[in-house]
C-alpha cells in the first residue's frame, strides 16, 4: 500500500506544478483572465498537433498500472461557457500524459489526443473517463449481470 500511497502523491505533486507550469487554462499569456502582478510570466497556451487547447483540466483518471494518466477538458457545460466559452464553440479533448512510476514526473504524450470538434451534432464536452472492470473511481458506474 506504501507503493501506491507514494505514487499517488508523485502524480498529484507533479500533475500541480506540471499545471501551473504548462497548461494553465483561462491563465495563459492570451486568456481571458489577467494577472496585474506576478513574479512569473503567464505560460503559453498549450498546442497539440497545431491546435490551440481551449480550457484546461479537468477530469483525471489515472490507469490501473499508474503509468496514464488521461485528462479530460469539460467540468460543468454551465460553468464551461462562462470560463471557456472558445472550448464551447470548438469543442473539448481528452489528453494522455505518461506517468513514470519508477523515477518520477509526468509527461504529455503529443501523440495522443482525442478531439471533439468534428461530431455530427456539433462540437461536445468530455467529461468522465471509465475503464470497464477498473477500479473504484471507474467502476462504480457498471452494473453487474445477475
């Protein structure tokens, strides 16, 4: 239990600097927030496969062998079009970060990205992520067959 207590708090350690640092939502050099004092700069908006990255994160569920953590974009589609009215227009994502349970830190995998812009009824919101069979934070939505 040690292990996973320990990697837990790795991620969530890293996952808040990783954050602050690289993606930080409405708080970026363009965004719709701005800071009128800061010893740092505001980073800049995130970029996957030429595209802009509307929003920030929101949703997290980290794999069964703690090495992705998977990353979705909507929280509440109220409280989206008041902080994130582009990602509305334009649609969400889901991002996946590689997680490196033996010498620590998290990284973006550039390679992957689901993106919800192009749906037939317009752009969508993703919210929650579910492995079948997972753990408690996925699998308390399955219903088992009698």
């Amino acid at each position: 239990m040690a292990m996973l207590d320990n990697t837990i708090s790795l991620i969530v350690r890293t996952l808040n600097s990783w954050v602050e640092h690289s993606w930080g939502g409405s708080l970026v050099n363009d965004g719709p927030v701005t800071i009128l004092k800061d010893e740092d700069s505001q980073p800049n908006p995130l970029c996957l496969k030429g595209k802009r990255m509307h929003g920030g994160p929101q949703m997290l569920q980290l794999s069964l062998d703690g090495t992705r953590l998977y990353v979705s974009s909507s929280l509440y589609s109220s409280w989206d079009r008041q902080f994130y009215p582009d990602m509305v227009e334009k649609g969400g994502y889901l991002v996946k970060l590689d997680v490196n349970v033996a010498t620590g830190g998290i990284t973006l995998d550039e390679d992957f990205l689901v993106e919800f812009d192009g749906e037939p009824d317009g752009p969508l919101l993703p919210h929650e992520m579910r492995y079948p069979g997972g753990d408690a934070t996925s699998d308390i939505w399955l219903v088992d067959d009698c």
